[in-house]
C-alpha cells in the first residue's frame, strides 16, 4: 500500500522514529525490516527493567509511567489470558503524530505491541484507530503483510492482530471510552473508573498505550538503554514527536530530542507565534510569546512555562486571527464533543461556551467566564470538563490586552480565520420535541430534564428548540418519561422531518401492528362448550385477509392473526324455536337468577303495550303489536340454556311488583 498524502515530516537531531521517511511515503515491512531488523522477544521481567531504567512514560497526554503499566498486567494476568491494545484514536484534531506512524511506519507500531505481547502471553493485539481514514488501511495493510510472510516462511510472530475501526470523536481516545468502542459498546467514558490493567477488552487483563509509546517501546529494545539515552535530558531520555499546525506555515509531525527549545521547533516550521501558543492540545494551556520563547520541549520544561507537553501538540494562534475568537470556537466545538451524560458536559460546558462567545462579542464579561467555569471544574464523569475549563481559563489570562479591546470596542479588529484546527463538521442530524396539545397538561418534566432546549410559559406549558444530534438520547428520555404521553421526538434534517426511533412512540404510531407472518398456521376458533352452539367468527372482507390489514381494534388500527392455510368451514348455528310471550298467572320463582343470555337473531321479545308517561322515567321502546299486561315470560323450549325469570320481581326481589315496570320496553310517545 502507497498513500496518496502522508503527513509531513521535520526533525531536529537524529532520525529514530522518523528513519527512512525521506526517500518513501510509507514503510512495507520488507524495508521495515531492513531498516530496524526483526526483534527480539524479552521475557516480562527483563522488558519491566528496560523500560523502567529510561523512564519510558506514555506519549498521549498523561506521562503515565509504561514500566507500572506492564507490571500491573503481568500481575493480574498470571492465572488468565490478556489483551494489548494500542490506542490510535487520537480524538485531538490538532495532533497529527500517531497518524503518521500508522499511516508512514505502522511496523514499527506493531513491533512494539508484538513485543509486549509476547512477554504477557497475551491472547491479542488490538488496534484501534479512526474507522475510515488512511492510517485504518495502513495498518490492515501492515497486518496482511505479516501473515503473507508468515505463508512464505518467515519468522514473523504469530500473535494474533486485529483492526477496530472507531467514530472519530474528541472523546474516543480516553481509555475507558476506547475499551467501551473495542468491546462493541458506545465509546464513552464510563461513569465509574475502572483500570484496563485489571478488566479491559472482553473483561481481561489490558495493557491500553498510545501508538507513539508502543514505538518507543521497539526502538529501546532495538537500540538497549544506552543507545536509547545517548539523546534527550537525564531524566527523559530519546526523541519526542511534536505535532505544530495553525499559524505554521510549514506545518508538521517534527521529530526532536527532549530538551530542546521550543523556539528552535517554531522556526524551524516558520511560525508566526502571534498572541501565544498553545501547548498540549483542547485540554491543554495557551502561553504568552515571552513564555514560548523561553520554554524547553520536555515534561519538566513546559510545566516551568506554565504549561504541559501533553501529546506534543504545539499550536501558534499568528497575528492574522482573533485569538478570543478562535478559542471561543473551539469551546463550542469542546461542548459539543462531550459524552452528555453527566451534568457538567451537558449543562455546564454549553453555559462555558455561551459566556466565551459572548465576551467575543463584547456583550459578556470575564466574571461570567469564570463562574461558568467553576460550576464544572472537579465534577464531571471524566477529565473531559476539566480540561475544557484549563483552556478557557489560560485562554483569558493570555488574551488580556485583546478582552480589554473586545468589551470596550466589541472587536478587537481581527477576524476568526479558523487557525486552529478542527475536524470537518459531519451532517450530523438535528431533533426537536414536538406535543400533542389535546394531550399536554403541562406538568412540566419535560422542562425540568432539559432545561436547554424547553421553555415554559407562565401557564406551564412548553416550548421547544432545536437540538443537536447528541442530546436524543436524553429527548429519548424525556418522550418516554412524559406523565401525559404527549411528546414525540422528530428529526429535522433531512428532506422531511420524521420521528426518531423510540419503541413506545412506535407502537402508538403503529409501526409494531402488523403481526409476523406464520406460513402453515391457521386461525382455530375454540371449541363449544356442552350444551351450546359454536359461535362462528365474524366474516372479514377477503381483501382484508390477504393483507393482514383490518380497520378497528386497539389504537389506529386493530390486528387478528393472518391465515394462510385453508380456510374451515365455519359453522353455521343451529335454529332456535323462538319465544313464546304468554300471560301466565304464575311461574314458580328460580332459587337464583341464570346468566342473561346475548340476545340471538332467532329470538325477540315484542314491546309492551303503551303506558302513561311518568316524569322522570326514559322514553324507550319500540312500536310494535299490543301485549298482555306486562311482567311474565313464558320461556319457549331452548335445550342446554336455563329459563328466563318469569317476572322481573321473581328474578330482582328486592325490586319493585312488575306492574310497576310497565313502562320498560313500551312506547312512551
């Protein structure tokens, strides 16, 4: 595989993780292996001390010592299997390093993680990358390669390597978002901390790293302790890859030894520092250009300055942009990636990002900046509001002079050019609540569970706004929870609004009424009981049973099982001698009352003769001929069914005489 466009590539010093990327876009493992060799696998011990001895600490943002990593694996892995994962979904849109070593020198990727795996016995390596992008191709690529060499003879290693494809998103590199994505789950981070060390991918012992720390990882063992350390300071060793964009006109992956000024890495991309530089990434911190100037490339060295090394991300704002601007622009972008599942990312960072563009816009002010921001700091589910905090706050402490100007004058003169870098915004869908008005009784929960998109009147009843594509989930939850059933949720991109999938909006919408087709299944109605006749089911219009569609039944439209056997022959009933109304003088009383049969089509009962209205009495009956006195029924012979009350006082004696009731069933005028 040659990539079309391949991240360029700087160096300061010798070339160690660079090597070999002047004269190739990207190294097969043919060149990979003349260039660095085959390694050598190292027991779990021994690999421990090497890593320990240079201090290898992990390259993507924390400086988590590796050495305490692999032990704590080890540890828990000595009666199971464990994973190797390596975390290539950098989610940092202005860091571009692992990128380039999966796309330009993914071997060397791979050498290191093979080289942890073996010492761990693992089962697996996994890597994990942006789904889509040309470092996913590479590194498939790379592990194809592989098992062709091992087809050819080889001795290549035979552990096994797999490829995840994850969405690209701010969060996703997080490590228990990356093992949630890996595991087939939602990569968020998890509300409650768990290690990776002790229960990773499929619940097993993971040894979770940054695609740079795994390649450093093969350079000391190629290498040994004391080649590896011949470059850097003492206390950090070896190269470090630095990532420099936004007002760089020679924008690159720079590869330099640890230690070295900052200033020389600026020139060297032909900079233009501007207002100040902004180090570590999004979760970083902006320095003044007199601490640019004078700060030193390592761990130690920017902390002095008042900032982090984090990933190695080194952006210039330049002179050309609004740097308020710019950073309020990426906190809207920062409240937008989070996870929404905690308070602080989904209320919190919105109000950060409102308050910073307000002041952009000259109508805000720096103390409604700073409240915003202590209302999220040491709250949230995971680093995520913490670190968007740390970049608002360095943000207003370096853009001063250009506040002071955006709240005097509304401006400071400057547009937003959009120099910091940030992903291409995807289509992603847009919802909004709609109500069912005959329904709503404004309780108001909806209101009370987002507060951001849903108004109340001075009635209680609610308002909406539209809102982005990841708040559905708690829209979802508002629909559901609703005391009235009055809100759905509709989406409004498109060419059409239409409702989003919820399955208790779609049963009341009638998506779930069709019934599943059963082929060789026919419709038995159940048998008669002793003494009575079958009642036959009511006939259905044929169409209707070729469709399986039938008006009526419960909500929009009823259903009854589809036959697509043969139909049975439905019984016919049997006829029934009708009623026979005589004046008989006296019946002997039931002990109890039988059932009231229903009424069949072979049996009447004619009206009694017209009797004198009496107020307060319906006016019910029906013409028809004129009767003895009313109140006695003479049953005719109806075998298996009980017989009628003779009289309305023998059936109800607690009623009234049956002359009383003479105007049940007469004309009443």
């Amino acid at each position: 595989m040659i990539p079309h466009q391949v991240p360029r590539v700087l160096r300061l010093g010798p070339a160690r993780l660079t090597a070999g990327l002047d004269h190739c876009r990207r190294l097969d493992l043919p060149a990979h292996r003349t260039l660095h060799g085959v390694p050598v696998p190292r027991d779990v011990q021994d690999l421990i001390a090497r890593v320990d001895e240079v201090d290898l600490r992990g390259r993507g943002g924390a400086a988590f010592p590796f050495g305490r990593k692999l032990r704590a694996v080890a540890e828990a892995a000595a009666a199971r299997e464990s994973v190797v994962l390596v975390n290539g979904a950098e989610g940092e849109p202005a860091s571009s390093k692992d990128k380039m070593l999966l796309v330009r020198t993914p071997h060397l990727v791979l050498d290191g993680a093979v080289l942890a795996a073996e010492a761990l016995h693992a089962r697996e390596v996994v890597i994990a990358t942006v789904a889509g992008e040309v470092a996913e191709a590479s590194v498939s690529a790379a592990v194809a390669e592989r098992r062709a060499a091992n087809v050819s003879g080889a001795a290549e290693s035979r552990i096994a390597i797999r490829v995840v494809g994850l969405r690209e998103r701010f969060i996703s590199g997080e490590g228990g978002a990356l093992v949630r994505g890996v595991n087939g789950e939602e990569p968020v981070p998890p509300g409650r901390k768990r290690r990776a060390a002790a229960s990773g991918v499929d619940g097993l012992p993971t040894l979770l790293s940054n695609t740079e720390t795994f390649a450093q990882l093969a350079l000391l063992a190629e290498l040994g302790t004391e080649r590896y350390a011949e470059v850097g300071t003492s206390k950090e060793p070896g190269t470090v890859l630095l990532t420099v964009s936004g007002g760089a006109a020679a924008g690159a992956v720079v590869e330099t030894p640890s230690g070295t000024p900052l200033a020389a890495v600026l020139d060297l991309c032909d900079a233009d520092v501007g207002e100040g530089v902004l180090v570590g990434g999004y979760h970083g911190a902006w320095l003044t250009p007199d601490a640019a100037r004078s700060a030193v490339v390592s761990r130690e060295g920017m902390k002095q300055a008042g900032g982090g090394l984090g990933a190695g991300i080194i952006v210039p704002i330049g002179s050309s942009t609004c740097p308020v601007g710019e950073a309020a622009r990426v906190a809207s972008y920062l409240a937008a990636q989070s996870a929404g599942q905690c308070g602080p990312c989904r209320l919190g960072l919105p109000d950060v990002a409102r308050a910073l563009c307000a002041l952009a816009e000259g109508t805000g002010s720096i103390d409604a900046v700073r409240r915003c921001v202590r209302a999220v700091e040491r709250r949230g589910a995971c680093f995520h509001p913490d670190g968007t905090a740390k970049f608002v706050l360095s943000a207003l402490d370096a853009f001063e002079t250009d506040i002071a100007l955006h709240l005097e004058h509304g401006s400071c003169g400057r547009p937003v050019r959009g120099v910091l870098p940030l992903p291409e915004p995807d289509p992603e869908p847009e919802y909004r609540l709609e109500v069912d008005w005959t329904r709503c009784q404004g309780h108001g929960l909806c209101a009370h569970l987002l507060p951001e998109f849903v108004d109340l009147d001075d009635y209680g009843f609610p308002s909406f706004r539209t809102m982005p594509g990841w708040m559905a989930k708690e829209a979802r939850r508002a629909v559901d929870m609703c005391p009235a059933l009055a809100l759905r949720l509709v989406q409004t991109t498109g060419e059409e609004p239409r409702p989003a999938a919820s399955p208790l909006r779609l049963v009341r919408g009638g998506v779930f009424r069709r019934p599943p087709s059963l082929r060789g299944l026919t419709r038995l109605e159940p048998p008669a009981s002793r003494g009575q006749h079958a009642r036959p089911a009511p006939a259905e219009p044929r169409s209707s049973r070729r469709s399986g569609r039938r008006d009526g039944g419960f909500g929009a439209g009823g259903e009854r099982p589809v036959t697509t056997g043969p139909e049975p022959a439905e019984p016919s009933p049997a006829p029934r001698p009708p009623l026979h109304l005589a004046p008989a003088p006296h019946l002997a009383p039931v002990p109890q009352p039988a059932p009231v049969p229903q009424p069949d089509p072979g049996r009447h009962l004619a009206p009694a003769p017209q009797a004198p209205y009496s107020p307060g009495l319906p006016r019910t009956g029906h013409p028809g001929p004129d009767l003895p006195p009313a109140g006695h029924l003479a049953p005719g012979p109806d075998p298996g069914r009980g017989s009628f009350p003779a009289s309305a006082g023998d059936a109800f004696p607690h009623l009234a005489p049956a002359s009383d009731f003479s105007w049940f069933g007469g004309p009443m005028g």
